[in-house]
C-alpha cells in the first residue's frame, strides 16, 4: 500500500475573508478506507471536494498517484448524502451510465461490468426497476455502484447515509466495509457520526472546528482488525475507541458531534 498515493501538500482553503481549512499535509494509502470526521461546517467536506477537483486549494497541492489534482475526472467518484439516481432510468440502466462515455472497454465489457456491480450490490432482481420504486438505501447503493462501474479508483463519500433510517444505514455501513475490501477501492468518507466512522474507517482523521487543521490521526485497523462485523459495536474495544474520539473532540473544538 503505498502510503502517498492520494497527498495532501500544504493544502489550505479560505472562501473571501473566510479561513475554512488551515495548512494540511495528510497521506492515504492506496486501497485504505479513511474517514474524515469532525463537528457538522468544520471543512472536511471542503477538503473532500478539493479531492475531487470541485474545488480547487487556495495554497497547496493535492496529488493522486503523483498527479495534481485540477478538475474532476473517471478516477475519483462522488457519493452524496442526496439520492444521485436518473429517475428516468432503470436500476441496472443507472449503473450502466457512469460508462457511457468510455471508449476504451467494449460493449460486452461494460455489459459484463454492468451485472458484476448489479450482483456485488445485491440489487439483481430489481434491475428493471427505476428509482421512485425502491427505497433509499437501495438508491444509495445503485449510486455506488454506478461510480465503481465507471472505473473510478477513490470513492468520495459525503454522508451518504446520513438520511436512512438506524437499520438501512446499518446495513449499508457492512456491506459498503465488505465491498471495499473486496475491490480494494480508496475510500474518503466524511461524517460527523463518531460510532459510524469508527465501524467503518482504516483511519480516522480528526478535525477541529472550522478552520479545519487536524486533531488526531487514528489507525482503526491497530485497535479493532480489519474484519468489522455488526457484533464488534458491543466490544470493549469498540466502545473504548468511541470514548477516546468522543474525548478528543471535546477536548480539542469544544464542541459536541
């Protein structure tokens, strides 16, 4: 894993007079699951969308694979908290999409990617399916599986499931832990809950309240192992590394989640 793949260099990010991220130098691995937490408005989002070249850094560099990021591209691919889906098209339709404009895979390969990430999803039998008659986690993990068929190497994730209900989002949380194992996908993830970004996350990166500057910088995987089923949440461990974020949090930004 290389641990420079996606580089943060001196990034920082003001809006007019407004400081929304101070100077951050940050390195994720590639194929790593990493979390970026903190209070709601404190700027991960900012710096998650400087990833995907929707913004772009007031100073500093953002590379990937050695490459600065300027503008979005088919490597990195962006998963909202807001349903993504074509209402006008089919399940199976949405995921096929994100590979209309690819002229470097054939037709029998994007038919060929189109039902793998049908099946990795689970939403086979709902491929005829269009989006006003499946639930919303169902959409959220079309939306997913739409990015990863389009060939995309860094997952971003802006809350995606802050807008499901306690099961729905439980559910997806394993799955989309499962399936980023299995593809070896890079994966930002942004949230302000502490219980998901410590089930979910390889890392978790602590931020401040607005400016954005890093509080702490946690290896997940050294406390709790890679394997994250549903019963790890009832661990000691898990709730004694909940507790030292929780700590963090309202040590360094007084402020609470």
């Amino acid at each position: 894993m290389a641990e420079n793949y996606l580089a943060f260099e001196g990034v920082t990010k003001s809006f007019g007079p407004m400081d929304v991220v101070t100077k951050t130098d940050l390195s994720i691995g590639r194929g790593s699951f990493v979390v970026f937490l903190g209070p709601s408005g404190c700027g991960k989002t900012t710096l998650m969308r400087m990833v995907g070249g929707l913004d772009t850094p007031s100073t500093g560099q953002i590379r990937l694979g050695g490459d600065i990021v300027r503008a979005p591209d088919r490597r990195r691919g962006m998963v909202f908290q807001a349903y993504s889906s074509f209402p006008w098209l089919t399940v199976a339709e949405n995921i096929a999409f994100g590979m209309r404009y690819r002229s470097d895979i054939s037709t029998q390969e994007k038919a060929e990617r189109k039902a793998h990430y049908l099946k990795l999803v689970g939403l086979e039998e709902f491929a005829d399916a269009y989006p006003s008659r499946i639930s919303g986690g169902m959409r959220q993990r079309v939306a997913i599986a739409r990015t990863l068929a389009a060939g995309s190497e860094v997952l971003l994730m802006d809350e995606p499931f802050g807008a499901l209900d306690a099961l729905t989002r439980e559910r997806l949380q394993v799955q989309l832990r499962a399936l980023q194992i299995s593809e070896q996908k890079t994966v930002i993830f942004v949230t302000h809950d502490v219980e998901e970004a410590v089930f979910l996350a390889d890392r978790v990166v602590l931020f401040s309240k607005r400016p954005a500057r890093i509080v702490a910088d946690i290896d997940v995987n050294a406390a709790l192992g890679v394997e994250r089923p549903l019963e790890i949440r009832e661990t000691q461990g898990f709730f004694d590394l909940r507790n030292k974020i929780l700590h963090l949090i309202r040590n360094e930004t007084g402020d609470p989640v």
